[in-house]
C-alpha cells in the first residue's frame, strides 16, 4: 500500500512548510507509512487531469491512499475538488483531509461531504452564470453591440468570451448552457470552437 502526500508549491514557503509538517504530524500520529511526497507547482487553472494531482490518480493503486493538508490544496474550485474525489472513491483510494481530520473513504459521513461538495459546486455554477449574464447585460446597456456583425468579420463574437468558454468547457458545462449563457445560438458556438480548434 502506497502513501502520496500532495503538496500545493506557492511563493510562501512558509506555506509550504506548514503543509508538509501537518501532513507528516498527521502519517506519524495514525502510524501512516511510508510516505512519498509529491510537490505540484502547476497552476491550479490548468485542468486537474494536466497537474500533479492527476498523475497521482493515474498511477495509484486501490487502497493506497492520497494526503492533503486542506481540501482547498486539491483544486481551484469545489466542483474541481468534488471530480477529484469522485475519481478517488472509482479507485477506492482513500483521501485524507489532514487540517479536518477527515477520510474520504466511501463511508456514510464522505458520502455526505462530497454530496455537500457538490450542492457547492451547482451553487458556484449558478454564481459564475450569473457573472456573466450581468456582465452581457451591463455591455449591452453600454451600447455594445452583442449581435453578429454583418459582413464576414475578422473577430467573432465570443472572441471577448474565450476566457469564460474555456473554464466552462472545464468544469464539463454542455456547450447547450454554455450557448445559452452567452446568449448565442449552439452552432455560433460550435463554430467559434471550430475556428479556434478547440475541442470540449
């Protein structure tokens, strides 16, 4: 059985102490061993799959076991923290929340935390939906012209949209809510993906 301890590198090594000292605190009071620590400095905007916590996943082994000092040290986000506890309990790899004392296990008492984790995830959907209705509206009330313009343009429509249509496309939004949060027809939006070469 294998032990990954799953440190989040910043500029504060202050931090970064701290997270190894509580995570080794922790393995050496639950007699948890040996331990292997991997150290991810990718940005948390990379897909979860990209950074270090995906190689992980796809490397261990059933019953071996992931560390972390927070939950927040998984992903940028609760629906990236909830995708990657849900790949950890196909696995039936357990996650230690070592500041919580919690263990992701596939008991009665994680089930119910990742369920919580998930009614966060849709609430941050609905936040982020929201944004950028406000912020459609706001421009239009502007005098921004969010139509398609006549003639063919050089720049598209969703063009000032990338940003936002990459993190839906990451979070696993359909391209129908993503077409209809931008107020776009589907096949705008699949042909702004197309001239991009963007596949989600």
């Amino acid at each position: 059985m294998a032990n990954f301890a799953y440190l989040r590198i910043s500029k504060d090594t202050q931090d970064v102490e701290n997270q190894k000292f509580g995570i080794l605190d922790y393995c050496n009071k639950n007699r948890i061993s040996p331990i292997t620590i991997f150290e991810d400095t990718a940005s948390r905007k990379k897909p979860w799959r990209d950074r270090g916590i995906g190689d992980i996943l796809k490397k261990i082994n059933p019953d071996d076991t992931i560390l972390v000092s927070e939950v927040s040290r998984l992903g940028g986000s609760s629906l990236q923290v909830l995708e990657i506890l849900e790949e950890a309990a196909k696995k039936e790899i357990a996650v230690h929340i070592v500041k919580n004392h919690l263990i992701m296990d596939g008991s009665l008492q994680s089930t119910i935390i990742a369920t919580i984790l998930g009614l966060a995830a849709q609430i941050e959907r609905d936040f982020i939906s929201s944004r950028t209705k406000e912020a459609l509206a706001k421009r239009k009330a502007s005098g921004v012209k969010l139509g398609r313009p006549k003639g063919k343009a050089k720049n598209l429509k969703l063009d000032p949209h990338r940003d936002i249509i990459l993190e839906y496309l990451q979070k696993k939004v359909s391209k129908l809510s993503i077409a209809k949060i931008l107020e776009c027809s589907p096949s705008t939006l699949y042909a702004w993906l197309k001239r991009n070469k963007i596949k989600g």
